[in-house]
C-alpha cells in the first residue's frame, strides 16, 4: 500500500538524517572537549613544576596551573554532557 502522503515519509528521513547528524556532531564536540581538557591537565603540570621551583614566577606559574585545571574539569564536564545527551 502506498503512502497517502510521501511527503511526511520524506519529512520523516530528513528528521532522522539531521539526528544523525546530530549525534555525530554532539560525539565530536565531545572528543574535542576531552582533547582540550587532556592539554589543559599537561599545562597544569608544567605549570606546576615551574611553581615548585620557587622563585618570581611561582605566584603566576601557580594561577596559571589553577585556571588550566579549571578549565580542564570545565571541558571534561562538557564532554560528559555532550555524551549523556546521545544517551537520552
């Protein structure tokens, strides 16, 4: 039987490629998200060791470690979110 109206099934493939598409896009921002999260974690300990050194950088070497470790829990977060949604 033929459908009675072959422009809701056509609406109905489109839907279902742009939620494809979708979730391609949501696991992609998501491996960008951890990918920035893991640089922000290697920052931090460089920042870290330069801070453990002492001297006149330590103070700033010391906020420079606590924002990329921030920033890393932030994109880490997001990385996650981004993943619950797929799940939903």
């Amino acid at each position: 039987m033929a459908d009675p109206n072959p422009d809701s099934s056509d609406a109905l493939q489109r839907s279902k490629r742009a939620q494809a598409h979708s979730k391609a896009l949501r696991e992609q921002v998501a491996a960008v998200a951890e990918a920035l999260a893991e640089t922000e974690r290697d920052l931090a300990r460089v920042h870290r060791r330069i801070a453990d050194q002492g001297g006149a950088l330590a103070a700033a070497a010391r906020e420079h470690a606590d924002r990329a470790e921030a920033l890393a829990a932030k994109e880490r977060a997001e990385a996650e979110r981004m993943r619950r949604a797929d799940s939903d």
